[in-house]
C-alpha cells in the first residue's frame, strides 16, 4: 500500500474515532437542554444521533477506510439504511416544525393525526422509491406496475377496513367528538377513549370497551352529551298517588333535586306533571349535571332521597297491585301511629317528659315521625328553625360554615335533640344538621315544646344547659378560625 493512502486511512480513522464520540456529546447536550424547555425539536435531534450519526459513520468507514467498492452489496446496504434514517428524522422535523409547533385555533393544530399519518407514509413510499432507484439501479416502472396490480387486489380484498378508514377521515375532519366525549352511538353509551385509523373505542358505564368502526358510526346517528356544553339534563319521571296534591308533589321534588349533590342550582330542576296513568300521576324531573360521567352516582343519589322526603311529606309511591282497604273506624290509623311513637320512647333521654302514654296520646297531634337519607341536611344554617328533632335511630353531625368551610362542632346520636337554638328566639340557625346514618327522628313542634315544660319545669333546665354549652362550643370554633 503506498504511503500516501495508508496516510490518508490514518487520517479517515483518526477523524472517525475523534468526531463520531464528539458530535455524540454536543448532541446529547443540545438534547438536554430541549428537553429541559420543553421543546419538540429535541425528538428529531434524538434520533439524528441515535441513527442517522452512526449509520453515517459507518458508512465513511466502509468507504474510506475499508476502501469497499461502491457497488458492493455492503455498501449499498448501508447507503440504503442511511438515507432511511435520514428520511425518518426529515419526516420528524417536519411534523415538529409544521404540526407540533403549531398555534392553537389553527389550521395545523387542527389536521387530524390521521391525516398526518398518511401523508408520512406517501413521503415513506416517495423516498423509498427514490432510494431503490438511486442506490440499487431498481427499475421504478415494473415496480409501478406490479405496485398497481397488487393496490387493486389489496382493495377489494380490505374495501370494509378501507371504507372505515375513508369514513373516518371524514369525522376527523368533522371533528363531531373528541377524547373524552361522552357518546350515544345507536343503543351504546360510552366515553370516548381512542380514535384511531379504522375504529373508535368506546369505554361504557360497565367499564367494558367497545369498538365501532366509522363507517358504522357514519351511518349512525350520533349523540355527543359533552358538547357544545359539558352540562347535560337528564329527565327521570317518578309516579305519586293520586291522593296527593300536585303542587305539593312537585314542590317536594324540586326541594330535593336542589338538595342533591352534583345537580347544578343554575340552570335550575324543572319539574313537570306528566301524564295521568292507571295507578299514578307521573311527574317528570329535569336536572342539569356537570358531566355525562356522573349521571349514575347523581341519579342514585336523587332517586334515593326522594323515598325519604316522600315519607317526611306523607306522599305515596303506588305500585300495580290490588290492595284490600279494612276501615275500623277513625282511631286506627291514630292507634298505629301513637303504637309506633311508643317504640321509640327507649331511646329518648329520660329527662324528655314523654315516658307516660297518656302524654304521649294527648301530644300526639304535634309529634311526627320522620326519616332522612345519609347526607340530607335536616336542619340548615341561616334558616329559622320552629321545632325539636329527637334522634330515635342514627346518627348526625352538627356543623356551623365559617369563611366559607364547614367545621363540625360535635357528633349527635340516639337519645339526643337538636333545633333548639332557635326553637323560642326566632333567629336563624348558626348552625346546620346533616345526616351522617340514616336518621329517625321525633319532631316535636314549639306548641308541643311549651306543653312539655309546663308539666316538667326541669324540662327547660335540661334544654338551656345544652344549649349554653352548644353555644359556647360554636364560639370557641368562630374564634379559633377567625382570630374574634
């Protein structure tokens, strides 16, 4: 070999061994810094040195040191793998400078995935034909031509997944729903997980994922419940007797909707009668929701507590059955009710004149039973109060809202009463009472009140001591969270 090639080798290795590692580290620290701005141009500098930079060195290796003939089949391999890479990264640099650089509200930052996806591949296809002809001598023209033959086999094998694909180019053009949405699409309701080139995926309520395909879904007729608003009004109809007054019946409804977690107070429940049917009259409840997702815990929410202000409301909630009416007289229905106040006496404090059945027979007709579901406030802050709740079963907690949160000011359990801090003063309640266990209480209206500690003067001791100390117990709180 003569010496001025071997020198000319030497310097070729010397160049490769010392630049490929150097143009390694100012990549990765050029990454580096990308990465740490956020910045979408550190993807295409990544694969430029994982691939391009040494399948290029190893190319000028080959070349200039191996001194390996041009069309040797290694050479041409490498030359093939290189502009490959190179292909790959032009393609990564132009959908970060182009796409992903992208203001929002524009036309860019609109093209759907798929869309891009496509026109990558053309460029693919366009650049691999490039290189076949370039690098291997291949004659384009029989390529072209077997290419086209096998295009038209492959359609008419693939028309479904084509016409798919073709329907949901157009959706994403369209741009109906997106990730996230909650759709009807024919008799299924989901939340939509994926949108991809042949199908969308839908997650349903049962957490099972279906997939539609969009030229099914482009035959369908398509309900989007999270636009144009997120906000949804669901209807759900409920049937009360027809021996109760209608006004009342939609009153006690609206209450309740606005008493429920997770039903919107704007825009407001709507409540409508609906039809008269052959065992009720049907009312219709339109509620408005924040999110699709929600709807079941919201409904079962509702849906329960309307069974209970029906109970407080002496409504009814009639089934089809035939039901046999015995009259006995007046006083049964009394007797019952007297009989079912009588099995709660255990539980009340004993300093509640009310152990005797006769005080029991003659206070009756200003005493009601009267239930709440878990999470109903029975008695609300800022509201005036006109009577005495004694807890026959359950338990609550009693709260007071300071600078716009809630503290609890103590536990309240069988055998306890509350509702006396406005009974007499006619001022509002500085405090709320909320259901923490189904609740049963006996409410004891003020004339009833006033009977009792005529006949037991200690009756009121009992109640002002309780009360000073509930009293004091809100001071301490008002003062350990405002500083006053």
């Amino acid at each position: 070999m003569p010496h001025t090639d071997f020198n000319q080798l030497l310097i070729w290795a010397i160049a490769l061994i010392v630049g490929f590692p150097l143009l390694v580290i100012i990549l990765g620290e050029l990454i580096y810094r990308l990465q740490r701005r956020g910045k979408p141009l550190a993807a295409t500098l990544r694969a430029v040195r994982n691939l391009v930079l040494p399948v290029f060195v190893f190319m000028l290796f080959a070349q200039q040191v191996l001194k390996l003939p041009p069309d040797n089949e290694l050479v041409k391999s490498i030359e093939t793998l290189f502009w490959i890479c190179v292909l790959y990264a032009a393609l990564s640099l132009f959908n970060t400078v182009v796409f992903e650089q992208a203001k929002a509200d524009t036309w860019r930052a609109r093209m759907p995935k798929l869309l891009i996806d496509l026109f990558q591949l053309v460029l693919v296809l366009l650049g691999g034909a490039i290189v076949l002809a370039s690098v291997w001598d291949a004659d384009l023209a029989g390529v072209a031509t077997a290419l086209g033959v096998s295009s038209i086999v492959i359609g008419l094998a693939l028309q479904d997944t084509l016409g798919s694909i073709m329907s949901g180019i157009a959706l994403l053009f369209e741009r109906p729903f997106t990730v996230g949405d909650w759709l009807r699409v024919g008799d299924l309701v989901g939340q939509v997980i994926d949108i991809n080139w042949r199908s969308v995926r839908l997650q349903t309520f049962e957490r099972e994922m279906v997939i539609i395909p969009h030229k099914l879904i482009s035959s369908e007729i398509v309900r989007n419940f999270s636009r144009p608003l997120r906000i949804h009004a669901e209807r759900i109809r409920i049937g009360f007797s027809y021996n109760d007054p209608p006004n009342l019946a939609k009153h006690v409804l609206r209450t309740t909707a606005l008493e429920t977690e997770g039903i919107l107070t704007h825009p407001e429940p709507q409540i409508f009668t609906f039809s008269y049917d052959d065992f009720a009259i049907t009312y219709e409840v339109k509620l408005f929701i924040e999110d699709y997702g929600d709807l079941e815990e919201i409904r079962d929410r509702f849906m329960s507590r309307v069974w209970y202000a029906a109970q407080r409301n002496n409504l009814t909630i009639p089934f089809p059955i035939r039901t046999l009416y015995h009259f006995h007289g007046p006083t049964t229905q009394a007797q019952g009710t007297s009989k079912r106040f009588a099995e709660g006496l255990q539980a009340m404090p004993s300093f509640v004149p009310l152990d005797k059945p006769e005080n029991l027979d003659s206070l009756s007709d200003g005493i009601t039973l009267q239930h709440f579901g878990t999470g109903e406030t029975v008695v609300r802050q800022g509201t005036v109060n006109n009577a005495l709740y004694v807890i026959i079963a359950g338990q609550a907690v009693m709260t007071t809202n300071l600078i716009g949160q809630d503290h609890e000011v103590l536990p309240l359990k069988a055998g306890e009463f509350f509702g006396e801090m406005t009974l007499f003063s006619g001022e509002t309640s500085p405090i709320s009472v909320t259901v923490v266990e189904d609740l049963e209480v006996m409410m004891l209206s003020a004339m009833v009140v006033n009977q009792m500690i005529e006949r037991q003067p200690s009756f009121a001791r009992e109640i002002s001591q309780i009360l000073e100390t509930r009293r004091r117990a809100v001071q301490s709180i008002h003062q350990m969270v405002t500083g006053v």
